[in-house]
C-alpha cells in the first residue's frame, strides 16, 4: 500500500487525492471483472490501475471545468509534501526531479524509486519500452545539467574542535 500511495502522492501532488487514488485502485482490483493475468506482477498491475484511475480523474476535471487538455502540472499545485522534508540533500534531489516534466518524472520514480524494470514501467503507463528508455534518458539529461548537490554538514557529525 505504501508504494500506491508514493505513487498517487507523485502523481496528485495532495495527501488526500492520494489516499482516495490507493482506496479507489483496491476497489478496482477486487472487482470481479478484472483479472490478474498470469504471470504479471501483483504491484506492477495495482501500479498500473492507480495511473488508470489518475489520468481518468485529470481529464474529467479537465471537462467538467471547461478546460482544454493541457499537462497535469499547470492543472495542479503543490500541496508543501516535499517542502516537509527534514534532509535538505534529499530535499535538493526530490526538487530537481519534481522539475522534470511529469511523463519524465513518473518513469523516473517508476523505474528508480520503485525498482521496476523497463518493460513493467511501460506496461504501467501503457507505453512502448522505447518511450521508457527515452524519458528516461531525456530526464537523465535533464538532471545532468544541474551543478552539483552538495549535503549539508551535520553538526552532530562534525568533529568538535
């Protein structure tokens, strides 16, 4: 449950969208009609209905408030999650990959947070494995041109003189 609601929290940028995302994506799976295929990844495929039950929310917002279809990154804000965050590295390294654009963001938590591979990234966003390497590629890029990180001292850590 942990990783859907990574996941959910990635995508809708609100706690509380993110719990509804994991809540509605278990209502799903438990459904009947759906079937887990053989062979498939329990998380691989709950990943792949949270991002279902997601890009269905966006577009239907999206109609319902008259607006043309645009990237979810203008259509949401930032609710402070990452602002939270006690290590300032890690805070500096979540805000350079919260700047990648969201296809690049997502196969980025996908494949480096969540330890999937190409192919079950693809399968997750319904995309060719091409696209996979390619985001990923272009976030790696992306990510490159930063300068350096640089952690913080820990004054608990340091030598005292």
């Amino acid at each position: 449950m942990a990783r859907l609601w990574r996941y959910g929290l990635l995508l809708s940028r609100q706690r509380h969208v993110a719990e509804e995302l994991v809540q509605a994506t278990c209502v799903r799976a438990l459904e009947p009609v759906r079937q887990l295929a053989p062979g498939t990844r329990m998380d691989c495929w709950l990943l792949g209905i949270l991002h279902s039950i997601w890009l269905n929310e966006v577009r239907s917002r999206r109609v319902r408030q008259g607006q043309a279809l645009m990237g979810t990154d203008t259509a949401l804000s930032i609710d402070g999650e990452y602002a939270a965050q006690p290590n300032v590295f890690a805070t500096q390294v979540i805000r350079r990959v919260d700047a990648l654009p969201e296809t690049q963001r997502e196969c980025v938590f996908l494949a480096y947070v969540e330890g999937l591979s190409y192919q079950e990234v693809a399968e997750v966003l319904q995309v060719p494995v091409g696209t996979v390497m390619s985001r990923l590629a272009a976030a790696r890029v992306k990510l490159a041109e930063y300068p350096p990180l640089h952690a913080v001292p820990n004054p608990s850590t340091e030598e005292r003189r």
